[in-house]
C-alpha cells in the first residue's frame, strides 16, 4: 500500500521536477508536459496547483533563493564579520557551486529577467540575500559588494567548468577569488 502525499509534499516534488526542468532549458523552452511528467503527474493538475507556467516558475524561483538564504544562515550561525561572509562563502562554493542543477537554475532565473514579474521575483530573492550578508557581517558596502561580485564570477566560472581544472586565466581569477572569501 502506497502513502497519500499531503498537498505540501506533492507542491515540494513539483517544484523538484520544475528546477531540474527549467535549469535545463529555461522558461521559454520548457513545457509544463515535461514538468508534470517529470513529477509524476497530469499537466492539469500541475495547472490546478500553480495556474500558470510563469507562476510554477515565480515558486520554483523562489523557492531557490530561500534555499539558498537558508544556506547562507546556517553557514553563518553564531558568526559576525568578516568570519560570516567567509563561512557563507565556504558554503556556497562546496554546495551551490557543485549543483549544477540549482547553479543552472540560478542562471535561468536571471535570464528570465526580461519578465518584469520575473525580474521582480528575482530582485527580491537576491535582496534578501545581500540584506542577510550585510546584517550578519556588519561590514560596509565596499565589502558585500565584493563578496556578492566574487560570488557571482565564480557562478560563471562554474557555469563554464573551470573551476575543477582551470585554464590559466581562470586559475587567475580563482586566486583572486580566494582573497576575497
């Protein structure tokens, strides 16, 4: 006998399949057929819990940015300064950098950004981040500036795949980087 999913649970595995979907192909080229097969389910359900494709879209987006302020606060528990902004970035590099599937994701969120809806969506989630680094670390803005710039040179950097055997140039830029977590 199989168990009953609570709605929770089954919006939670919806938005697992609609990650995985939209990191591959972004919101254009998906289809909320994919998604619901993916997830396991009929594409009018799918419909019934989010109502539109740009709507799963805003959730699934959402939900990573949570994600990923959740990971920035546990990395930063009981730390202030310049040790949280290092510990976060520590963190982002050994799981957000290593996910290719949350770090695609990540990208297509901002290439989305043509959507003002979208955009919206996105500039709040990342808001959130960057007013989470600055109220932990207590640092001015020249630093989380620079943490939040190293941050997302090294998203493009992995986006390419050099960070595990990197070119030359990108040895560069990873040395730099390294400075600055």
């Amino acid at each position: 006998m199989s168990t009953r999913l609570t709605a929770a649970e089954r919006k939670d595995d919806i938005l697992e399949a609609s990650l995985i979907e939209f990191a591959a192909r972004g919101l254009a080229g998906t289809s909320t057929e994919d998604i619901a097969r993916r997830a396991g389910i009929s594409q009018p359900y799918l419909f019934r819990l989010f109502g539109t494709k740009r709507d799963l879209f805003k959730a699934t987006v959402t939900r990573c940015f949570r994600e990923t302020l959740e990971l920035f606060q546990r990395a930063a528990e009981g730390k202030r300064g310049e040790e949280a902004l290092q510990a976060i970035g520590r963190a982002y590099m050994d799981e957000m950098l290593t996910d290719s599937v949350r770090l695609r994701a990540q990208m297509q969120a901002y290439v989305a950004c043509d959507d003002p809806v979208i955009a919206e969506v996105v500039r709040n989630g990342y808001g959130d981040l960057v007013s989470y680094a600055e109220r932990v670390s207590g640092l001015p803005a020249e630093y989380v500036s620079r943490f939040f710039a190293t941050g997302m040179l090294l998203n493009v950097l992995a986006s390419m795949h050099v960070i595990e055997s990197p070119e030359p140039w990108a040895a560069l830029l990873l040395e730099g980087c390294g400075k600055d977590l």
